[in-house]
C-alpha cells in the first residue's frame, strides 16, 4: 500500500480551503507567480510556528465585523448583545474541545505565553518562596523556561530540570527524584517544539498530585493536532493557541481548574473584570472574565471557535493520524539521504514535526537553499536555547507537518534537502 493510500481523509479537498497553499513563491516578492522559471510551488512546512487559516474561519472573522461588530458585556443595544452570546459560546466551544467542566475554566489570552505568564504572575508570586521548588523539564520552550526561571529569582524558589534520554524521552526515574515534598508546581511541554518528544503528562501529574503540586501542561504543539482532554491527563493548567490550530493570531487559551482560579488574584486590571469599584476598593468579576481585562479579542474569539468547528469536522483523531503518518514518512526518508542529523525520538513516536541538521550545512544556510525550492521550513534555536546547548548544536532545521500537508511535499523537502547536502560536500 502507498504512503498515500493511508491518508485518513482527502487531503486535496481540505487543501481547497486554503488558497494560500496555492501561492508560488521565490523569484520577485511584487511578481510572484508571473514570470517565467523564478516562481515556484509553495511547500508550508513551518507549522510548528503557525498554522494556515481556511476560508471557513477568515469567513467567521469576517461575518463578525461585517455584521455584529460591537464590544462585549458593556452594551444594551443589539449588536453587544450578539458579539457577547458569540464570545460567551466561544468559551463554551473551547471548553468542549478540551473536556474543561464549563467556561469558568476557560480564559483567552492573546496567546500560549501570556497564559504561562498569567499563572506565573497571579499564583506564582503569590505561593512560591524560599523552599519550594517548581520542577521543569530541560525541553521547555522559553515560554516556560523564562517565565519560572524569572518567577524563582523574585521569589527565592529553586527551578529544577528533568533531564532527557539521548533518544530524547524525559528521564522519568529523575522526575521522580526531582518532585518531592517541596514541589509547588511541575510546568512541562506536552509535545516538544523540537524534538517532536510526547512527553507522559498524566504520568507527571500523578507525581505530582502526590505530592501536593500543580501540574501545567504547555499543549502549544498537541492540542492543534490530537485529541486532549485535561481530564483524562488529569492537569491543573493547560495552555494552547489558536494560530498554531487553524485560527487567529492574538488569541490564546488558559485552562485552569475551577478551584485553583477561583483562589488566584487578577493578573491584570481594569475594565471588564471588576464588579464594583469605589475609591477605595474593588471587587472581581466571576470567572473567567475576572482573567480577561479590557476590551478582549472578541473576533479572535470568534475565529477560534469557528476553527475548532472546522477541525472538529475533520476529526482529531484523523489529524493525528495523519500527522502521525508525515512524521513517520519524513523521518525515514531523511535518515536514509545520509549525512542528516536527527533529533528526538523514532519516527513511529513523535508529534507532527522533524528537527534535523545536515553535515557542513548550517540550519540557516538550509533553510535559505530549501525556500529557493518552496519549501518553507524553520530554522534556528526554536526558542529551546538549553536544550540545543544540551544537543551541542547552535542551531537545528524543523519541518512540522499538517493535515493539509502530503507525501509529495515531504518528497520535495527531501530532494532539496539531498540537493543543499550535495552543493557543500
């Protein structure tokens, strides 16, 4: 059976929805697509970094400002009331996609990051001190990294890291070593952005409920393309964006338990989340709206639900196999070119996504060789700075797959790939 015959789904039909799949790229930016030899088929491979938009979703966000443009829970008249029913249900909507009790547990930032530094900041500065400890792993993104790392120095807490395997796995025996009594809070990435690693979180979260520690989950890169219910991987706090899963960019997602949030002070201030203000105090709005200050990103919101609709059409499941399938696929060819370094786990075991490195080429210089074939992929530290020291490269190339993605353009990544090989032997 062909690679292709194993596609979960066709794959040319959802690809329609995406024009700019269909762009050329290369040659003259202000010509692309019109002259003659310079322009070529694009092959998006940089998913990891954001994902494309489909009609259906630019049509959502484009239906709210034609038609219900307005802010929300601040107006009587008809259009306030629409645009609040449609963020209210985006809630809701995100709150079923991710098995969350209601949309109490649901805050929209503007993205993965500012919901790390949200907990950081309001339960963090609030609960660490001198004594405890919050327990990373050495393949955090900086989103993580930094923001626990910086949360330890204010409050005197020590920030520990689970080592990894040389095949790339969490050393789970050191987890089990590092999480003890002191610990406050485990912060792990579930899918690492670089190594394609699928880290064991409900393992984790049983280490560290044992212990009487929170559990966050960075889900940035497994949320958009498996199924995640924070139930089943029984976490405290979970955090994704919706520009890496099909939607806008300015709109993120905190999960938090109902619990946790309720005890957990504003980590901003101003309109929208307070009750009652006099001159001399204030009182919080409820949940989760307490979380989301100012004027929110209402067609962000919206946009977010209609992407969940439409990948709830296509069926996560399918995604993730078919994500699963381009990993695999990838993974192989690259290994059999020779001369090409990858990192992480085997191909059968990884998220949708390939970091790699070719001998005497560096991953720039790849990257800038592959983009004059189409292919588009990420080149640099992918904001894991440590674990590249700990690889003891500077620098990796990425490819992250889709489920618009095919075989062909795995194909072409690896014929460019053999090509800038050959051009620095």
């Amino acid at each position: 059976m062909g690679v292709q015959e194993q596609y979960p789904f066709d794959v040319e039909a959802l690809r329609a929805d995406f024009p700019i799949l269909d762009r050329k790229v290369g040659g003259d930016p202000e010509t692309a697509g019109e002259g003659e030899g310079g322009d070529t088929p694009l092959v998006y491979l940089d998913n990891a970094a954001t994902s494309h938009t489909p009609d259906p979703v630019v049509d959502a966000i484009s239906d709210y400002y034609r038609s219900y443009n307005a802010n929300v829970h601040r107006g009587i008249h008809q259009l306030s009331q629409e645009a609040s029913v449609a963020y209210e249900e985006a809630h809701d909507a995100v709150a079923e996609f991710v098995g969350a009790a209601g949309r109490e547990e649901i805050v929209f930032t503007k993205n993965t990051t500012e919901a790390m530094n949200l907990v950081a900041y309001a339960w963090g500065l609030e609960e660490l001190g001198p004594g405890d400890n919050v327990v990373l792993s050495e393949m955090e993104h900086h989103a993580s990294l930094v923001t626990w790392q910086q949360i330890g120095r204010r409050t005197g807490a020590d920030v520990r890291f689970v080592d990894i395997t040389d095949e790339g796995r969490l050393d789970m025996n050191h987890a089990a070593e590092l999480i003890d009594d002191d610990t406050e809070m485990v912060s792990v990435v579930h899918v690492s952005n670089t190594l394609g690693t699928i880290n064991p979180i409900r393992e984790l979260a049983d280490m560290a409920h044992d212990h009487d520690a929170f559990i966050f989950a960075d889900a940035a890169q497994s949320v958009p393309t498996r199924p995640v219910d924070v139930a089943e991987l029984d976490v405290d706090f979970l955090a994704f964006s919706g520009h890496k899963m099909c939607g806008p960019t300015g709109i993120g997602v905190l999960y938090g338990r109902e619990e946790i949030l309720a005890g957990m002070q504003p980590y901003l201030y101003g309109g929208d989340m307070i009750r009652r203000v006099s001159f001399e105090d204030s009182t919080w709005e409820d949940l989760p709206w307490k979380f989301e200050a100012g004027t929110p990103s209402i067609a962000q919101g919206v946009g977010l639900a209609a992407a969940i609709e439409y990948l709830e059409e296509v069926g996560m499941d399918r995604v993730e196999a078919h994500e699963d399938l381009l990993a695999e696929y990838a993974y192989d060819e690259l290994e059999a070119l020779g001369g090409v370094e990858i990192y992480g786990p085997p191909g059968d075991d990884r998220g949708g996504l390939v970091a790699f490195n070719v001998e005497g080429v560096h991953a720039h210089d790849l990257s800038s060789i592959l983009n004059d074939y189409g292919v588009a992929i990420r080149a640099g530290d992918h904001c894991t700075q440590p674990l590249h020291d700990e690889m003891g490269v500077a620098a990796s190339a990425r490819a992250s797959f889709y489920f618009y993605n095919t075989v062909e353009e795995v194909d072409a990544l690896v014929d460019a790939v053999r090509e800038a090989r050959d051009l620095f032997a």
